[in-house]
C-alpha cells in the first residue's frame, strides 16, 4: 500500500456543523450547500425512517458481553453474540451464513448477499467482541445496558466499536433494499477477537483466501476525527502485546531482614518499564525509528487535550507534532502489572513480578522486527542479572492506504452529500485493526476504506462509550450511497 498523500492542513474546531468546511479556506458562500438529488434523498428519509429499529437492535446486541477472554467473561456470550449476527444476516437474505471457528478458538460470522449478475464485490466489515467495562462502577449506566444520555447519545459498551458498525451496514444496505434494490454483492464478516488481537480472523482467511477476496473493503471500524465531520482513516498503527515477567529470587523475603541487599524483582520490573520512555515521555527502544512525521491534516493540541480529557495542569508526553505522536510514531503503554493491591500488602523483597505490554508500531515499520527490537531491550535493560522470560501474546502488522483509489472518490462524494456539502477529511488513527494488512496482502488489488463510528467524543475502549445516533444515521447514509456510486463507475 501507498503512503497516504499529503492532504491540505486542516484544523477544525471542537465540533462541525452542516454547512462548515473541515478544511482551511475560505467558507462556502449562502446557498452553496449541496442538497441530495432525489434518489440520495430517498436513501436518507428510509435510514431515518430505520433508526428506531436500529436503535432496538443495538441494544440487543449490547447486551451481550461479549468479550473475547474467557477468563473474565463465559465463552456463551461471544457465542451468543455470533448467533445474533448470524440471524441478522439471514434475516436480510444473506446466503452462506456461518459462524466460522478460527484458530485462536472464537467465532467470527460470514455472509453472502448476491447482487446483479456481473456486479462488483464489495466486503463489509466490523465486530461484535468488545472491550472490557474496566470498573463497571464508573459508568454512568450500566455498561452492557443501551441507554439514553442527556446529551443524546446512546450510552454502552460496543455501541460504538463495533457493534454500532455492524447495524451501520445493516442500515445501509436496507436503505439501498428500499431505493432500487443492492447494486453491488456483499459479502459480510464480523469479527469476534479484534479486540484480542490474537489474530483468529486473519490465520482463517490466509488459510482459505477465496472466502474475503471482493473489490473493495469497506473496515466500519473506524471514525470521524470529529463528531459531525467526515473522515477516512489514512493509516493504522500495528500493534504487539508483549507478557514480561521478572524473577529474582525462590520466594518473598521480610522486607526488613532483607531488604536492601535482596534483589527484588518488583522494583527491577519498574526500572525496566521505565527504560521504555526518556525523560519527555517518548518512546524509546534500541534500534527503533522513532521521528516519524504525520503528513496530513493537523491535529491541534488543545483539541487533543479536550478530546483525551487530560486534567488542567498535567503535560502532554512527548515531543513534536500531536499528529506525528499519535499516528506516525511508535507508543509503548503498560496495560497492566501483577504486584500486590496495596491493601493486604505484607513487608516483603518481591521475587516475580509480571507486566503486559503494548507498543503500537507506525506504517512502514515491520511488527515482526519491531518485536524482536522490543524483545531484546527488554531482556538487556533488567538491573542486577535479573532473569527475564517474555511471551508474545498479540500482534499486527499497520496499516496504510492509497487514498487516490476510484473508490475513495466515490465516498468523497457519498459523505459529502451525508454531510450537506462538508468535504472529507483524511486522518490516521493510532489504533490498530490487525486484519487490514492482511486483507491488503491477500487482496492487493482491492481498495480498502476504513469508516465508522469511533469519534473522539465516543471513548472507545474506556468507560462512558457512547455512540452518537446522528453519526449512525450520516454514516449509514454515506455507505449506502458509496456503494450506488461505487457500483457505477467504469
């Protein structure tokens, strides 16, 4: 894939609005907002006619808690998911619908919708494992529980990543049902350990390649880098998760009889972490290129300190562009550490301490040497000779996208009529979706689009997500209009 091209420097407020232009320049004169011809608007009044329903069956599938790590939730409720999807898709006439066990032991759900004969293949995708609620006490609502804010949006985990996706492409394609009938074939895949990254998904379709081969990707994965301002992701960091642990010692010692001379495996932990970052806060690992730079639109600080709720006070880490931090340079983050919780500790030297990390990894880089590089700075920063095992436990490769494809002109189009004459702006995000590089190596002659729901203001992977149904409703419009346009060029 390309290196996205460079874009006009954009840098738009805390909120968009119909009618203002995301990008720098002058505004559009009165009047000059487009207005849907008659069959896009025919597309829009049906996705608003939809959205009671839509919002009935988020909540369905909300409610299921389905996070793809069997020891904090029962396996029944991945599988009760899947079997959700799975009669969604049959209940819009998808053929060949299965719940396909992949390699790391979930299920991820497959359908066949035909269109015209000598239609164009188009391939959707989002889903349906979520991240955990952390602490459910912290939600506002109850996580696995759809719920009404005062602010109007529809509280709850995996409203927004990535539940809401997939009834985003169900809107659109009902939408298309209702207004000349499904131009293009689709065919649907809806994940069930994205969240993990262990990478089940991927190892299934490198295994069987024909079953995700299409002309173009639609990853309703992604999100507008601002509520009301339409956005395609450019590029995606890969992403390792990496187990550490340090061992130093038989056994816990009495921290007074023994402390000060005793190794202690905890403190050789920390100081190895710490190794990790230098004193800015960047990330720093041996051997690694870390001065990547964004070019694209920018990314204002202030924006991102509203957008990330940092407390009043408190330094952002690193330095450079906000836009080069977060999109084009790798980030370490310490997920979490297995020590004592400070009530109940005892006066001891530790002997094993463990940590799980995640680096994420810009596009250009390769994750498999970035690994290595991550490996052995692990093991060579250990004070005292400290012994040092590490385990793999999740990885992908990053992604990045040629944004000059025919198949990026046509969502142009389509999100500029879904927002009422707004121009579409191209971001990266620092997240990772695994399968994106993989579907670019097995397929490298599709164009692959990342959209979605994942706006700042829905704090995805943190308490409070939220998805805004204003978003659901463009989005799917967009879509649905993207694929009438799509299925019509030469």
């Amino acid at each position: 894939m390309q290196q996205p091209p460079s874009q006009p420097t954009a840098t738009p407020g805390s909120s968009a609005s119909p009618g203002q232009s995301g990008q720098s320049g002058p505004a559009d004169p009165p009047g000059a907002v487009d207005r849907p011809g008659a069959e896009a608007a025919g597309v829009v009044a049906t996705v608003s006619s939809l959205m009671p329903r839509a919002k009935e069956e988020l909540a369905e599938l909300v409610a299921f808690r389905s996070v793809a790590d069997p020891e904090q939730y029962p396996r029944s409720e991945c599988e009760g998911a899947a079997a959700w999807v799975a009669g969604a898709l049959r209940a819009e006439g998808f053929q060949d619908v299965a719940a396909l066990e992949t390699p790391d032991g979930t299920q991820s759900v497959f359908g066949f919708l035909p269109g015209p004969p000598g239609a164009r293949t188009v391939l959707l995708y989002a889903h349906y494992d979520v991240q955990p609620p952390l602490d459910e006490a912290a939600w506002r609502t109850p996580p696995f529980e759809l719920t009404d804010g005062p602010d109007g949006r529809w509280y709850g985990r995996g409203s927004a990543d990535c539940k809401g996706g997939f009834v985003m492409h169900l809107l659109a394609l009902r939408a298309l049902r209702e207004n000349g009938g499904l131009p293009v074939s689709i065919k649907m895949i809806v994940e069930g350990s994205e969240e993990q990254g262990t990478g089940g998904l991927e190892q299934y379709a490198r295994a069987r390649p024909e079953l995700l081969a299409a002309d173009t990707i639609v990853i309703g994965d992604g999100g507008n880098f601002r509520c009301g301002l339409p956005t395609v992701t450019a590029s995606l960091r890969g992403m390792t998760l990496v187990r550490v642990q340090v061992d130093t010692l038989e056994g816990n010692l009495h921290s007074g009889l023994f402390g000060g001379v005793a190794p202690d495996a905890l403190a050789a932990l920390m100081r190895t972490l710490d190794s990790l970052r230098d004193a800015e806060g960047n990330t720093v690992i041996d051997g690694l290129e870390t001065g990547g730079r964004w070019e694209g639109m920018a990314y204002p600080e202030e924006d991102f300190r509203h957008d990330a709720k940092v407390l009043d006070g408190v330094g952002l880490i690193g330095d450079g562009a906000v836009a080069d931090r977060l999109w084009a340079r790798p980030a370490v983050t310490v997920l979490g550490i297995d020590c004592p919780p400070v009530v109940g500790a005892t006066p001891s030297v530790h002997a094993s301490a463990r940590a799980l990390v995640s680096l994420r990894i810009p596009p250009g880089t390769d994750t498999g040497q970035t690994i290595g590089l991550l490996v052995e700075h692990l093991r060579s920063h250990v004070p005292w000779n400290a012994r040092v095992t590490t385990e793999v436990v999740g990885q992908g490769q990053p992604f990045s996208a040629d944004t000059s494809s025919p198949a990026y002109a046509a969502m142009a189009a389509a999100l500029r009529t879904a927002y009422e004459g707004l121009e579409m702006q191209t971001a990266g995000i620092g997240g990772s979706i695994p399968l994106c590089s993989a579907l670019g190596e097995l397929y490298p002659d599709a164009e692959i689009l990342l959209i979605g729901l994942n706006e700042p203001d829905a704090r995805i992977h943190a308490v409070n997500e939220s998805v805004d149904p204003r978003e659901l409703e463009r989005m799917a419009v967009a879509e649905a209009l993207f694929l009438r346009t799509y299925a019509q060029q030469v």
